[in-house]
C-alpha cells in the first residue's frame, strides 16, 4: 500500500468475475450512498472474460476514489478479498458483492457501528431485519445445515457467519493475515473462528435475488466449505492435503501392486525390474492425480506440467531410494513376499515425498 496515497476512513472492496452487467449499477449505487462519509471503492477483477475489469476501469478514471485491481495470475474469492483489503488505504474496510444481492444501503449503518467500536461488522440474514429473500427449499437447506456446522468453529456471537457481506477494522486484519488461508472459502468465517475475542455487531439486511449473471453456488462450493470447516477444525492436527496425498497414495499403491503384477506375470521379467516398473507407474499415478486434485489450487498446467513432472522425479528419487532398497532388504534378506515388501517401501517413503514436493514441486505454482 502506499502511504502518500490519500487516506479515507472506509474502504469497499468489490471481488468480481463477469459482472459486467452489474458493475456500474452497484458503483452508482455505492457512491449515493456514501456521498456524506470520507470512502474509497476496490474493485478486484480476476481478468473477467465478459470484460468487467474493462467497464470498471473505464468508470474509474472519472473517480479518484475508485481503484481497479486486474488480476491476471490469481483466482479465487478469499485471495481477491485479500488483495483488496491489502491495497486499502482506511481504517475501516467492507467487502461485499457486486451482484446486487448486498443491499449498499447499510453502509452508512457499517459505518456508524465502526465509530461505536465495533471491530467486525457483519450484515446479517438471519439477524432482526434480515431475510434470506427468495431462495428456493433445497439452497435454505444448505445454509441452515452450514451455518449449524459453523458455530462448532467460533466461538463469537454472531447469526450469520456464512454471510459475504461483511467489515472490519483495518487493524484487526493487518494482526489476522499470517492466520489466514488465502484460498480458503469463507473468509468471515477464518476471521471470526482467528478472532474469538473481538467485538462484533450484526445488521440486518434482505438478501436480493440476482438480477444478471449467474449465481456462484456449485457442489464445488461446499465441498470447499466443508474443507475450510475441517482445515479451520482439525487441520492444525492433520491437515487436510495430507489426507488427500495420502488417498491419492492408496491409488499409486493399487497402481504400483498392479504393475508389480504385469512385470512378474505378463511381461516375465525379474522382481526387481518389477518394482523398479512399479515404482514409476505410482509416480506417474501420483504426480497427475496429485496435479488434479491434491494441489488443485497450486496445479501446473500447459507446458508446466512438463517440468512438474520432471521435478516430482527428482524430489522422489530420496523415496525412490527408501521405497526400492527397503523392499529388496525385506524381500532377499527375510523373505517377504514383494507385495508386502512394496507396500511397506511405499509407506515409508510417503512423508518425504509429501514433505518435500509440497515445498518445491507445488510452492506457489499458478
């Protein structure tokens, strides 16, 4: 942030990806607003293919108070949120949607509540004065049933945790961001369960219905409110990528005793050629699997995967070791049967591998 820059007392942060229909309805509607309070406006595009970033940019240049962030290496709600609380240059910060479905109307009440003192104002639906509005049996299901397995992570009053419509005080996040997962899912939620303490206030507002583009709630969203609940639960104890590695192990290991089969029986070659052609089966296995799912939001693509892959082969080799000598050892000197022996070599090359590619293979990959 640079600290010659103007400085306002409120910042609104606007994440947006294909809004464009949106985008200089809800401006408008937020400088009206906000015409009597001291109030900047970020808008955090993720290179929108419908062109937001362009309309917003353009509107921009007539509005000092108005920043446009394109983001072309990012993605991601939480991470843009992010980005734009870290551009603020006020003491008070509010993010909210630009769908329309955030009644801007209740800003001036955010305000008000950050003059009281208040560090974390949320604008609730399902506080006195809010409404869910139109949302059909099956969505009102899903957010009663989330909002209940919420409240086993905060410990803070609050009704609506699940809200993306909320404020906070610029210092409570600048103490809060080495806690806070950058792609997690509900980055209320990460604040209230980091901040159990802090004063927090509820504003009751009417949920709209979405007038242009189309709603962001998928089966992917709450498989990943689901992660975010068990990372921000039981993911200090055992984390929840490790879990995944681990299943996509279990894969590589049916690959690798799958393989060690192939060599013995069908292509008649030695046990050792057949661990050594198992042993690359299951890194290959590993590797695309892991690519996909496991370090999703760190996945090589194109021509990276090329020297992904390269570099799993390189991290693995130590594992490679461990897994390959510890598997002859127990089979020539005690006599165990190469499908145990595989799988023992396996297990004990797992942490490694996991430790060392999450640091180098997938460290910060786009």
């Amino acid at each position: 942030m640079n600290s010659t820059a103007e400085k306002y007392d409120l910042s609104v942060i606007l994440p947006t990806y294909n809004e464009k229909e949106n985008i200089i309805l809800i401006l408008d509607k937020i400088r009206k607003v906000l015409k009597d309070v001291s109030y900047q406006i970020i808008v955090v595009d993720d290179n929108s293919p419908d062109g937001t970033w362009e309309i917003a940019q353009h509107y921009a240049k007539k509005h000092s108070n108005i920043q446009v962030i394109r983001r072309l290496n990012m993605k991601g709600l939480s991470s843009a949120i992010l980005e734009g609380f870290g551009s603020s240059n006020s003491k008070w910060m509010v993010v909210m949607d630009a769908d329309l479905q955030h009644d801007e109307k209740i800003l001036v009440d955010f305000v008000k509540a950050f003059e009281d003192g208040f560090e974390i104002v949320v604008g609730s639906r399902k506080t006195a004065g809010g409404s869910i509005g139109e949302w059909n049996f099956l969505r009102r299901v899903i957010s009663w049933v989330a909002t209940r397995m919420a409240f086993f992570i905060i410990k803070n009053n609050v009704s609506d945790p699940m809200s993306g419509f909320f404020g906070i005080q610029k210092e409570i996040f600048e103490n809060s961001i080495d806690k806070i997962n950058p792609r997690g899912f509900k980055l209320l939620l990460e604040l209230l369960a980091h901040n159990p303490h802090v004063k927090t206030h509820e504003i009751g507002f009417t949920f709209n219905k979405r007038q242009y583009g189309k709603s962001k709630l998928s089966t992917n969203v709450i498989f990943d409110y689901l992660a975010a609940l068990y990372d921000l639960s039981l993911g200090k104890y055992l984390p929840l990528r490790f879990i995944k590695y681990s299943i996509i192990g279990f894969i590589g290991l049916l690959v690798y005793q799958a393989t060690i089969w192939i060599g013995l029986n069908l292509l008649q070659v030695s046990k050792y050629y057949s661990l050594a052609l198992g042993i690359e089966a299951a890194i290959l296995s590993n590797y695309f699997f892991n690519n996909f799912w496991t370090f999703k939001d760190y996945r090589h693509r194109s021509i990276h995967i090329i020297s992904g892959l390269f570099s799993y082969h390189l991290i693995s080799i130590a594992g490679v070791i461990i897994n390959y000598s510890s598997s002859v050892l127990l089979i020539d000197r005690f006599a165990v049967n190469i499908y145990v022996a595989s799988i023992i070599g396996a297990v004990l090359s797992t942490l490694w591998n996991y430790r060392m590619n999450f640091q180098i293979t997938w460290k910060n990959e786009i």
